[in-house]
C-alpha cells in the first residue's frame, strides 16, 4: 500500500535498470533479418522460423527482396524440381511440388512453404515459377445466362 501511496504522490525512488545483464532484445528489423547462406540447415532453419511472421527471414531473387516463411527440416532424398537461384547462396533452390527446398553448408535441406514478394503479394512457394500465369475465367452457357440476370 505505502509503495502505490508513494507513487500516487509522485515520491517513489526511480532507479534506472543498468544495461549490463539486462536480457531484452529489441524490436528485430527487417534490414538485420536477410539470411545468411554459410550455415548448416538447421540454422537456415531457425532462422526462418526465428522471424517468421514479423520481421520475415529474406533473401534476393531474380534482384527482389522475397521473404521466407513456414520452414521445416527437410530429412529426405533431394526432390524433384525446376532450381531457383538465390543471391548468396552456394546451390541454387529447387521449386519443388511441395514448396522451395534450399540448401545447407552442410548439404542438408529445409524446406520452405510460403514466400512473400515486396508488393506483399504472398504465395505458396511451390507456385514460384507459375505466379505470372494468369487463367481466364471460361463461363458455360447457364453461367453466362445468370451473369446476364444479375447484371
């Protein structure tokens, strides 16, 4: 009670915490969370996870920044699939079915779901190669007929 009186008067000692054994990181930015591609798989891997969702673990491709979200330890065969270049990296990616496999000092893998481009647009990282691909929508007769009614 005398220590909420104390306060409430505004006469409670203000002791500034020393910064020495102080254990609070602060707010990670986004600049300081590019990856570094020297490391074995498992750190490619916290890393990832380490800033996934804010500030996002990033890398250049095809000269853009893309973020890295959604990894696991990948503890398999190498997959299938169509490579990625990646600034920095000593072995290029590989787009797989399931999503972008890259690699490790170590030669181990981490598999990486999702990626998301500057302009925020965010897609599942085994679609990379298909993002400009766009499908016209084809409307069947009926369809075409209800169209024509709600308009």
């Amino acid at each position: 009670v005398e220590a909420v009186h104390l306060i409430a008067d505004g006469k409670a000692p203000r002791i500034p915490q020393p910064k020495e054994g102080a254990t609070y990181e602060g707010i990670q930015k986004k600049e300081n969370a590019e990856i570094s591609w020297d490391q074995p798989a498992v750190a490619l891997h916290n890393w990832i996870r380490g800033h996934d969702k804010v500030p996002g673990a990033w890398a250049t491709i095809d000269g853009q920044v893309v973020t890295f979200y959604g990894s696991s330890l990948l503890d398999a065969s190498v997959p299938a699939g169509q490579e990625l270049a990646i600034r920095g990296a000593s072995r290029p990616g590989l787009v797989t079915k399931n999503g972008l496999v890259v690699f490790g000092n170590d030669g181990k893998m981490v598999l990486v779901r999702n990626l998301q481009f500057e302009d925020g647009k965010m897609i599942p990282a085994s679609k990379y190669f298909s993002v400009d691909e766009a499908t016209a929508l084809e409307l069947t007769e009926e369809e075409k007929k209800m169209a024509e009614d709600i308009r």
